[in-house]
C-alpha cells in the first residue's frame, strides 16, 4: 500500500468518528430540558425518532455533498465552493467559535460533573484536564488518533448497550412516562419544536466524517458507508436509551436535570453503583471529547489554506497533524468550560449549527441544478430528502428564533462577529475567492 494511503483511515474508523460525535452529553442530558417543555413519555420518543430521521436525511445529502466536493472542511469548504468565500468563511467561523469547541467544552463539563463525586476533582479543573490530556494524544499521528478514537469508541458502544440492557431487565417506576396513553399534542407548537432543537443537538455530528474527507481511504465509497452506517446505528441506540430513562425513572424527577445518566444509574443499580455509572458515562464523554478534538482542528486547517490572516495555522508536523489548530481549538474550549452556561450554549450553538447545516442541504440542489448530478455517490430520493429535511430544518430555527430569541440572537451575533474579521482578513489579500 503506498505510504499516502497508510496515512489514512477506513470506512470503520470514519464510522467510529461519526459514532463518538453523535454519542455525546445530549443523550444523557437533554431529556431533563425536553420534559421542561413537554410532559408525555411516547411524545418525547417521537422527538427521538424524528432526530433519528432528520440526521439519516442530512447524511444522505453530506454523502453526496463530500463526494462531489472532496476536500476536508466540511460545510466550510461545501459553501465557500457553492455560495463563495463570505459564506464559506462565516461557516468555518461558527465550526471554530461554536461547533467543535462549544461541543468539547460541554463534554468536558458534564464528564467533569460525573467525575466529581469520585475522585473529588472539582468539575472545571478535571474537564480542562480532559481537554488538555485528548489534545495531547491528537498531536501526534493520524495513526495514533485512529487506534485511540476506535478503542474508545467500541468501549462507548459496549457500555451503552449494557445499560440499554439494564434500564429494561430492571422493574419500572410505578409512575413511568411510557405506561401513560399518549397525550395529544401538535407537532408545530413551541414546546414540540424547542424539543426538537433539543434532540438535533444531541443528533449533531451524524456529518462528521466529511469533515475529513481526505484522511479518509477510497472516499468516494467509504464516505458514505460511514456517514449512513454510524447515523443509523447511533439513532436506533438513542431511542432505546431514551425509552430505557422514561421506563426507569418518573418525568417529575427527570424534569430540569442534566445528569440524566447517573440519576438513572442510580435507580438501575442503587446508590452502590451510581459511582460507577459516572465512571461509565465519563468514558462516553472520553470518545466524544476526542471526536471533536480530532475533527474541528480540520476546518481551521482548511481556513488556514484560504485566508492569511489565519496562515499561522496552516502549518502541520512531520506526520500531518495541524498541531496549531488543535491547541487553537482547545484554547477556545478551555474559555468556555470556565465562562458558559450549560443550558444556553445548547440552544445557541444549535441555532447557529442548524443556520450552516441547512445552507449545506440546500447545496445539493444547487449543483444539481448548475453542474447536474454527479458522476459518482448520488443522494437516494433526491429531491424529496433534501427538501423534507430542509422543510424541518426552516421551521425548527423559525420557531427558536421566536421561542428562545435571546439565544438565538446571540447566535446571529456571532456571525456579525465573524462578519468582521472576514472583513479585516481582505485587508491580508487572504481570501482565494
């Protein structure tokens, strides 16, 4: 094999990339805030299976998307290639700002929160500590970066599958949410869609091989199988993991809680044992945590290339890591572990995603309607995936804007930001645009 190609990694190892990033702080984390808004157990499983759909359906679309437009970036080089430079930059400014840092620093933060009542770490020094420590592994090798993303990520599908077990061979709650009939509720109101915000984050990361596209073997097959193969397995888990805490535990005690998991550890397995459901989850956290730290420093790398205000970044090691990247991302992640609210950042970082996401979506049609189809991978049931997915994707940021307009406007805020320093940065001759 030549020695370019030993540089790279397989459909599986993509596929665990695309696992560790959707299995996240949301699973264990964002049913509390759900029940906040909604109180049926089948209305919330409905929201789980519709996040499951939704992130099948923007797969498709990433697969096409990454095949056609075959450089690591993600949507940053997707929509500079299809709406130019201003927007490929905001898009690359959002990954840096929000996306893979704000999702690092919530890992570390509730893996810091599970850790506390066992080691006696306080949280923000144990989730900088996670931060720094997976930093320094991703700044070595891809090799490295793979064997380690991979163990980890099978030790994340072996516990999950454990507990999953556990939740349903344990009794119930007397008052469980499934063993109340479904109540009626519309799937356009406020309380339904903020749910649903709620659940696409927790479904972020079903695209994150095409972020790195080039370090992937054969792409044009593997991408795919790894984008469809990872999204499909992680929604089947979500929505029994999802069933598994409403079966266990009464929605008045989920109601408001982030610490989902070890509140149901602890009714699974007794208050024995909910130390060592934290230890479970914190190595859940593990996996994610370097997902992203992995992925993110990709799309700085990419910016690097095209604007020169960022060319600092544009240098790797010997063995091809983008060394300053990383830490650049880590140094952001670290601000927002001591200065960010939990809650917040969710719905901010997911209104802002969502935005680019959906931008994304729309650019299959696009080239299909400038170029045609492409000569390789083609989206199934194109245009109707893209346009379902579009449909959902417009009228979940309508209603965030109108329910929650504080976070989102802080979201819109941001992007003024990045707005201005892709200004400044045409000041360097930066842009290849």
């Amino acid at each position: 094999m030549p020695q370019e190609q030993l540089r790279k990694i397989s459909w599986w190892s993509a596929a665990a990339i695309v696992v560790a990033n959707m299995i996240g702080t949301g699973v264990f984390t964002s049913l509390g805030l759900q029940l906040s808004h909604l109180s049926d157990g089948w209305t919330i499983l409905l929201l789980w299976l519709l996040g499951g759909i939704f992130a099948l359906l923007g797969a498709l679309s990433y697969a096409e998307l990454g095949t056609r437009l075959p450089r690591s970036g993600g949507e940053y080089h997707f929509i500079q290639r299809i709406y130019g430079p201003f927007w490929g930059y905001l898009a690359g400014w959002v990954s840096l700002t929000v996306g893979f840092s704000a999702s690092v620093a919530l890992a570390a933060l509730a893996l810091g929160a599970y850790l506390e009542p066992v080691t006696g770490i306080p949280q923000q020094p144990m989730a900088m500590g996670a931060i720094i420590g997976i930093s320094l592994l991703h700044s070595v090798s891809i090799k490295q970066s793979s064997v380690f993303q991979n163990t980890a990520t099978l030790i994340k599908l072996g516990l999950l599958a454990l507990f999953i077990g556990a939740c349903f061979s344990s009794p119930g709650a007397s008052d469980s949410a499934l063993k109340a009939p479904l109540s009626s509720i519309s799937p356009w109101s406020p309380a339904f869609m903020v749910g649903l915000v709620y659940v696409a984050y927790a479904f972020s990361g079903w695209n994150a091989a095409a972020y790195i596209v080039e370090e992937i073997r054969a792409p044009q097959r593997s991408l795919p199988k790894a984008l469809l193969a990872g999204t499909i397995a992680v929604s089947l888990l979500y929505v029994l993991l999802q069933a598994g805490f409403l079966y266990q535990v009464s929605p008045e005690a989920l109601r408001g809680r982030i610490d989902i998991g070890q509140l149901v550890g602890a009714e699974v397995f007794g208050t024995a044992g909910s130390k060592a459901i934290a230890v479970c989850i914190a190595l859940f956290l593990v996996s994610s945590i370097s997902a992203s730290i992995w992925v993110g420093p990709r799309v700085v790398r990419a910016m690097a290339d095209d604007f020169r205000i960022w060319g600092f970044l544009a240098r790797d090691n010997a063995r091809g890591i983008p060394v300053r990247a990383v830490w650049l991302q880590g140094a952001i992640s670290l601000f927002m572990v001591t200065a960010s609210h939990f809650d917040e950042v969710f719905l901010y970082s997911g209104f802002v995603l969502q935005l680019f996401t959906t931008l994304a979506v729309a650019g299959v049609i696009l080239l299909r309607l400038r170029h045609g189809p492409p000569s390789g991978y083609r989206s199934p049931g194109y245009p109707w995936v893209q346009l379902a997915f579009l449909a959902l994707s417009v009228w979940m940021l309508g209603v965030l804007l109108y329910d929650q307009p504080r976070e989102s406007l802080m979201g819109l805020a941001n992007l003024g930001v990045g707005a201005v320093s892709y200004f400044w940065s045409r000041r360097f001759r930066g842009s290849s645009g």
